[in-house]
C-alpha cells in the first residue's frame, strides 16, 4: 500500500474544513499512513471462513411489549419539586440569551 501523501493529507483536510500547518501535514501524514497500514494488515489476517462481526460477543436485544400503566398525576410529580409554576418545574436560569 502506498503512503499517503501531503497532498492527499490536505486534501481531507479542506473537505473537513481544518486548518493545518505545513509541519502539521507532515505529521499527520505520517500518522494516517501509520494506521491505514494497521487496517491493512488486520485485512490480510480476516480468513474468509469467520465471519464479519460488529462486536466481539454476540448482542441480543430484549424486547417487552409497550403496555401502558398508571403514573403519577401533574400534582404527584410536582409535589416534590422545589419550585413549580403553572404545572411546570421551575428551573434557574442558567443562559443569558433571550430565546
């Protein structure tokens, strides 16, 4: 695989829109070449009789059916709030921006 070069580097750079540094596409040249080459090897090493995985033990989502139950009223969940208005927890301001 070829190393990939500071124009390639720039390249990915404008389309991520960052702006880096002569000396920093150098380095970071250097460092995507490094981890391509480890993508590459871990290619070479994946035998066409395992499968590709997502993770490395297998997942299993539990599911439970969506049945509604009873909650608390308006006035239960509020009765423990320190501030309340208008059926609403009040909350500090903590921004100054008018909305």
């Amino acid at each position: 695989m070829a190393a990939i070069s500071r124009e390639e580097v720039a390249h990915l750079a404008r389309l991520s829109r960052l702006a880096v540094t002569e000396q920093e596409l150098d380095q970071f040249a250097g460092q995507l070449d490094v981890i391509l080459q480890s993508v590459a090897r871990v290619g070479e090493v994946a035998a066409d009789d395992i499968p590709p995985t997502s993770h490395s033990v297998p997942l299993t989502n539990v599911y439970r059916d969506d049945v509604p139950v009873p909650s608390l009223t308006q006035e239960e969940a509020l009765s423990g709030a320190p501030d309340a208005f208008e059926g609403r927890f009040r909350v500090p301001r903590i921004l100054d921006e008018e909305a």
